[in-house]
C-alpha cells in the first residue's frame, strides 16, 4: 500500500487562506485586524488578496510585520483586467507577488496580466468560476493558472455561486493538470469568514514553502473535515478523514464509488467501479476524493492522476 501525495510527504499540515480583504480595498476591517482574526481563529498562513484596481490606491500589501513564530503571511493581490466572456473584469488571485509588482496597464488583458504575474513567481488561481460566470473558454485562456477556486465562501453566503467544480473538472478532462483550492474571500461585513481554507502541506510555515507546495498541488482543500490518509493498493483506494457520512471518489464522467453511512473515518474502495456503467466506453485519467460530514461540510483532495501513481 502506498500514501499519495500530499499524505505521504514529510512535513505537516499547516492551514491557510488565500483571498481576503481589508480596509485596502473593499473590507470592513483594517488589515492588522484581519491577520488577528485569522490567528485567533486557529489559521497558521494567511494572504491579504486585496482588490489590485486603480481606484483603490495602494500597493501590494506589506504584511511582512504581522508574522511571528506561530503564524505568516503569503504577499498577494486580487488582480483585475479585461475582460471575460460575460463582458466583466477578470479576478485572479495571485499568491507570492512581489511588492512592487506594476499594476496593470490600461492595455493589459486578464490574460496577460496573469502571465506576468505568472513570471513573477506568483501561484494562480481562478476566482469563484460561478459568480463571474466563466466560461470554459475563460477557463483555457489562463494558460499558466495553477488551480481553480473550487468554493468560495463569500460568495456562496451571499449569492449561492461559491462552487468552481463545473469549470475545474471541464478543463481537467482537456488535461489540464490543475489543483482545487478553497477561501473565504471574506470581506467582514457580515458573516463570510472562516468558511473554507487549505492545509498545506510542507516542512515549514514559511511563505517560500507554503507557495513552492501551492504550485506543486500539496494541499486539500475543506470547509471542515480533515483527511489524514489517501493511499492505494492496486485498484483499491483507501481514505482515512475524520468522522463524516460520506466518502466518495468522483472522475471525469459519471460514474463514482462511494461508502455511505454515519460517522465513518475510513473506507476502501474498489477504483474499478469507476469504470463500469450503461453506455461508459471510456475511463478518466483522473479521479478525486470527496468527504462530506453530518452537517454538510465537505473537504476535497486534489485531482490525482493516475499516470503519476
């Protein structure tokens, strides 16, 4: 039997948001009181992802002072351009941004500024697919994105459009190789923190590492449950989480493989099942883990491939 990554690296698990905003930009709160908050909720990294757009008037944020022994930032931005299908600027989150990282310029395209950021060194990722409306076109056009925000919180408090797994699974059955990650984008008007996060895995809470696992895909992503354990034995499939009522593996068609019941904390399932079913002449190159607890609250691996088993 063999861990798959990120289970199976050394290091920890070290949890973290990556789109939040402050008084920066359009937050209710100042941004010493956004890191605070994220500290005493039990978060070890944060990013303050404030809205990079010209009529907020600021750089990238420094947040280099809030860090300590216990808790750090990443440096980033929510980058803006034109323009996506649905005729609206882009929002990019971009993790690991250099300070004086150039706004973009009046001829800029969403495209090319996340290219640019790209080259920076930052990791990319694609904001709430569902409250822009992105379509899969959208989808390929950022061509050096390295995840798709899955769930946003924020936007699934106040519109019901904080799922990204339409646009995500889209592209991974094109052969994009892309990771899935959740955030708040919390504001603090109201109730939208605190409602998705990752963890991280890494060997330190440094932001160099935490960004090198990021763009690595060494992370799962939750609004809750944890999982401790993905590992496989031929075309077996184990999963070990924290007690939840589902644990299921969904691929790039219909079919899944699931085991259902109330507080369960492991499952082995048969990966083959994914590959029988009326009318199914053709299997995914790829399959995920999803467990979903009592209340709801549900936590996702990455998508895992199986030409890198």
């Amino acid at each position: 039997m063999a861990d798959l990554s990120p289970f199976s690296l050394p290091g920890r698990f070290w949890r973290g948001n990556l789109h939040t905003h402050s008084t920066l930009s359009d937050g209710a709160l100042a941004p010493g009181k956004v890191v605070e908050a994220y500290k005493d909720a039990g978060y070890d990294f944060m990013m303050l992802s404030d809205h990079f757009i010209g009529h907020y008037d600021w750089p990238v944020a420094d947040t280099r002072n809030f860090r300590s022994n216990s808790f750090t930032t990443i440096i980033g931005s929510e980058l803006h351009a034109p323009e996506t299908s649905a005729g609206e600027l882009w929002h990019i989150v971009a993790a690991g941004l250099p300070l004086d990282f150039e706004p973009c310029a009046p001829e800029e395209s969403g495209v090319q500024v996340a290219r640019r950021a790209a080259a920076a060194g930052a990791f990319i990722g694609i904001a709430h697919p569902a409250w822009s409306q992105l379509t899969i076109e959208d989808g390929r056009a950022i061509d050096v994105a390295h995840a798709v925000e899955i769930y946003n919180h924020g936007c699934a408090v106040e519109c019901d459009r904080g799922e990204g797994f339409y646009l995500l699974d889209q592209l991974l059955n094109e052969g994009k190789r892309l990771s899935a990650f959740a955030t708040d984008d919390a504001h603090f008007h109201h109730d939208d923190h605190f409602g998705g996060w990752v963890h991280v895995k890494a060997e330190a809470n440094d932001p160099d590492a935490l960004l090198d696992a990021l763009k690595n895909g060494h992370y799962y992503s939750s609004q809750g449950p944890l999982i401790h354990e993905v590992s496989i034995h031929g075309p077996e499939l184990t999963v070990a989480s924290s007690p939840v009522n589902t644990i299921v593996v969904v691929c790039g068609h219909s079919r899944t493989v699931m085991r259902i019941g109330k507080s369960i904390t492991s499952a082995t399932l048969d990966l083959r099942k994914l590959e029988k079913g009326w009318l199914l002449n053709r299997q995914s190159p790829w399959f995920r883990v999803v467990v979903i607890d009592q209340a709801g609250k549900r936590a996702w691996t990455n998508p895992i491939w199986k030409d890198e088993l």
